[in-house]
C-alpha cells in the first residue's frame, strides 16, 4: 500500500507486501530503489515515473 500522501519518483519497485507511510517521498532518479519482498523477485510491482 502506498499512502496518497507519499512521492514516488523514478525508478521504483514496490514489493507487494510493503507499506509507504504518509509523507515518505521515494527517489529513484539516480539508481534504482526496490522496498520489501524477498530475494525470489516474485511479487514486485516497478513503478517508473518522471515529474
């Protein structure tokens, strides 16, 4: 779950079992960034956005 109020930009893999509290923001526009899950790779969601 990603809370409406937190900033994902770039390059981003959110794991289906991780949660972005309100406020966070989350850069990926330099490298990569992946959150949560296990080292299978098996449930990633990538999240690519430019702003």
């Amino acid at each position: 779950m990603v809370d409406a109020s937190s900033v994902v930009v770039g390059d981003v893999i959110i794991a289906d079992d991780a949660n972005i509290w309100p406020l966070v923001a989350i850069r990926g526009n330099v490298n990569q960034v992946r959150i949560g899950g296990t080292h299978q790779y098996s449930g990633w969601q990538h999240t690519s956005c430019n702003a």
